[in-house]
C-alpha cells in the first residue's frame, strides 16, 4: 500500500540526535509531465534521515579532524552571489569557499557557525560523509522524505503561498537588490522555519541539498544532483522549492546555495579501521 498522510505519525519519530526514521514502504514519487521524474510507486526500505542541513560548525570539526580542502580552496572557483546581479547570474571569486561563502569581501562565519555550510561541492559533501560515517540520501530517498505522504508540489499542498512559513527564499521580484523580507538575505540558521510533517527542517530553502543516484537522462558520471530550494530562489527565478524538481551541476562545481544533509547508516555499515 502507498504510504499516505495517514502513516505520517509512523514517520515522525525523531531520535534525540536529530535524524528521522523514515520507514519502509512503498511511495508515490515523481510528477507527471516531469521526463526527468515521472509519477510512480517506489519501494524503500526504512531509513533515518538528518532533521536538519550539514553546518558550518559540523563542517568545522571535520576539516579540523582530516585536514580536507575542498574543491573550491584548490581550485579558486567558487560561485558566489551579490545584490545587483541580473537574473541567475553568478561570480565566480577566487576567494569563496565554506569560510567565505560569497567572497571574502563579504564576510566569514561569524556568528553563522548554526547556519547551513555552502560552497562545497558534491565531491566535498561525500567526503564528509565518508569521515562522519554517514551518507548522502538517495534522490528517491530525499523525496519520500521531502513528501511527507503527501502527492502535492509541496508538502503543505499546491499553493506556493504558503512557502515563507516553511523555507528561505529570495522574496523579491528580481535580484537587483538585497532582500531582507524574512530576515535574511544569504543562509538563515538551521531550523528558523516550520518543519515539513515528519520534523523535516529547511526541505524547500536555505540551500540545495545533494543526492545521491542518477537520472535517466544522464549519460555519465560527471553529473551530480540537488534538491529542494535555496535562499536565492524565488517565484520568478528557478523556482525549484518543492518534492518533484531535480537539480543537475558538476560534481566539483561550488555555489553559496548548495549544501546536504545526511542519511544515517547501520553499525554494520560502518567502515572498520
């Protein structure tokens, strides 16, 4: 049977250090006349998914315990973002990177270690993975999550309305100028907006979250994916805050709206040293 809002109380059950068990079962993913995602059943089994995006501080601890670069310190090409910048145009600044997510000039993490961590790559977010003993949720994985049981465009239903009361998006008409309207311009701290049904914080803005697994368009391994939303995003631009788009980048490609969360693994799973 697919999994409908009447199992959400199944899938809320959040253990004290912050992930979710989403358990197995058979879900309805996708949207129709999406290629890339068309409507269909999947099965899954249980899983426990992080409440709460990857932060700057979490990031912290693991650089300072392995001593990583990421790809946007090695190869000085992060993407990062500014007020006054044409519709998703981006600059490319030899200084951005997690430290600096839009560029030295425009700050560090001050008073931001709570916030998600962003201009890391996929490659980056697999890193951390593998030394947190950790993973990246599957595409379909993130979706069920992101779903909640519901077959709406949002978990809350198909109104875009609503979307302020659950997720940091860019509110303004265009991004010539900064957009302060919820309080935020750039990232907001984790968990400031209201959760999806199952304590799911963040799903549809702060920042893109990666994914692992392929589409059935992609031809090679040199495509990586995100999902959800990001600050940047907005009814008028790339409007990708829901359950059913699919992002695609480069695996080694750095953007100040991209972040992850994690999926717990088994004991079992765990690498020995």
């Amino acid at each position: 049977m697919v999994l409908c809002l009447a199992f959400a109380a199944l899938a809320s059950q959040v253990a004290e250090d912050g992930f979710v068990h989403v358990p197995a079962g058979t879900y309805h993913l996708g949207k129709a006349g999406m290629l890339d995602n068309l409507p269909r059943n999947v099965h899954l089994e249980g899983f426990e998914i992080s409440r709460f995006d990857v932060t700057n501080r979490e990031f912290a601890n693991f650089v300072s315990a392995s001593h990583y670069v990421t790809d946007a310190e090695r190869h000085h090409d992060a993407m990062v973002f500014k007020p006054g910048l044409p519709e998703f145009r981006w600059i490319q600044d030899h200084s951005g990177q997690w430290r600096f997510p839009n560029g030295k000039s425009r700050g560090g993490l001050e008073g931001k270690w709570d916030h998600p961590v962003t201009s890391i790559s996929f490659r980056d977010a697999e890193a951390y993975c593998r030394w947190a003993h950790v993973r990246l949720p599957t595409l379909d994985e993130w979706e069920a999550a992101a779903r909640a049981g519901t077959r709406s465009d949002y978990f809350f239903g198909n109104s875009v309305a609503e979307i302020g009361k659950f997720a940091n998006i860019w509110h303004g008409r265009d991004h010539l100028k900064a957009d302060y309207s919820d309080g935020y311009m750039y990232t907001s701290p984790v968990g400031k907006f209201l959760p999806n049904p199952w304590g799911l914080y963040d799903i549809y803005g702060n920042v893109f979250q990666f994914c692992n697994g392929h589409l059935p368009g992609d031809r090679s391994s040199g495509v990586a994916h995100a999902r959800g939303g990001s600050w940047w995003c907005s009814t008028h631009s790339c409007c990708f805050f829901n359950s059913a788009d699919v992002g695609t980048v480069n695996p080694h490609a750095s953007f100040s709206n991209q972040g992850f969360r994690v999926v717990r693994i088994s004991t079992a799973q765990v690498p020995k040293n």
